[in-house]
C-alpha cells in the first residue's frame, strides 16, 4: 500500500487528465463546483500553516503527530482538501450529472485508501497516542465533539504563516492554475 503513496501525486494527475478527455457538461457551471475549490484552497493553506513541510515527498513519514490547528478537527485535511478541489473540478467542468457523481466517487475512495494507509502507518509510529486522538477526531468530516478542542487548540495565525503555507505549495498552486487555463481553453473551443 505504500506504493498508494508515493504514487498519489500521479494518480491525482490521472484523475485530472481523465476529467479534461470527458466532454464537458452542457448549461450553465455549476458555482457550487467554485465554492469547493475555494473552500479546498482554504483548507489546504491553514493545513499547511500546522503541518509544514514534513508531509513533503514520496516517503510516508511524520517526526511528530501534529494535533493541532485544523488537525484537532480532521485527521486528514490535506485529503479532503484534495476531494473538495477535484470534486469542485469535477462540477465545473461536468455539472450535475451522473458521471460526475461516479467521478467524484472513484476520487473518494482513493482519498479513503489513501488515508486508511496514513492511518496504519501513524498507528504503527505512535501507538497509543495516535489511537487517542483517532477515536476524538474523525477522518474527513468534524463533528461536534471536535469543537472545543480546536477552540482551544487554535489560535491567531499571522498573515506571514498563511503566506508561507501558501509558497510551501507553490507547486500544487501552479499545477492547479495550469490545468484551470487548460479546462478554461478547452471549454472555450467547445462553445
């Protein structure tokens, strides 16, 4: 399963390649498909503000099980930022309709393996910690009973931590605008 991984960035890639060959949905856009990429944007900076840069790269690693900030919410917001965005694509690009609903189902459960894999591996790290904080904090989705926990873990961010979590993902950022021009000029020779 480590393979899952290593290969995420490629796998994501395929996604987005598969959703640029299929012929886009007829009407109007879909500004839900615009709010979940704004919102995955979000959660993906003020996830990097937290973890940094050790989620970097092709090794599954962690020197430290991070358990704060938007982590004492969700175990995995990078992953759901992930689902959000190509969800949010996945709309835009295809509307409300059925295909778009196994497309975004098939970018779920690898979103799902790809956390299950996270989650052996930091139960394997830190044991009875991890296991604690497994049980207080679901996977993809807060519930009320993470609430207080991330009042009181959270505090002021600067500008500056934002920016820098920002430039952390400079690459994700840069891919995400590429292939934004590439479903924009797509589109354009559709219509």
């Amino acid at each position: 399963m480590k393979t899952l991984y290593k290969m995420r960035g490629i796998i994501l890639g395929v996604f987005a390649l598969a959703l640029l060959l299929v012929p886009p949905g007829g009407g109007m856009r879909s500004v839900s498909g615009y709010l979940l990429i704004a919102v995955g944007a979000a959660l993906r900076v003020s996830a990097r503000t937290v973890i940094g840069d050790h989620s970097r790269g092709n090794t599954l690693d962690a020197p430290s099980l991070v358990t704060a900030g938007v982590y004492s919410r969700v175990r995995h917001p990078l992953y759901l930022s992930n689902l959000l965005i190509g969800s949010g694509f996945a709309l835009v690009q295809l509307g409300w309709q059925a295909l778009t609903f196994a497309f975004v189902s098939g970018l779920f459960l690898f979103v799902f393996l790809l956390a299950s894999e996270e989650d052996r591996f930091l139960s394997e790290r830190f044991g009875a910690e991890f296991e604690k904080w497994r049980a207080d904090t679901p996977a993809f989705f807060p519930g009320a009973r993470t609430k207080t926990a991330f009042v009181k873990k959270t505090g002021c961010i600067s500008v500056k931590k934002y920016f820098t979590a920002f430039i952390a993902d400079r690459w994700t950022w840069t891919w995400l605008l590429f292939y934004s021009l590439l479903l924009v000029l797509r589109n354009k020779g559709v219509g």
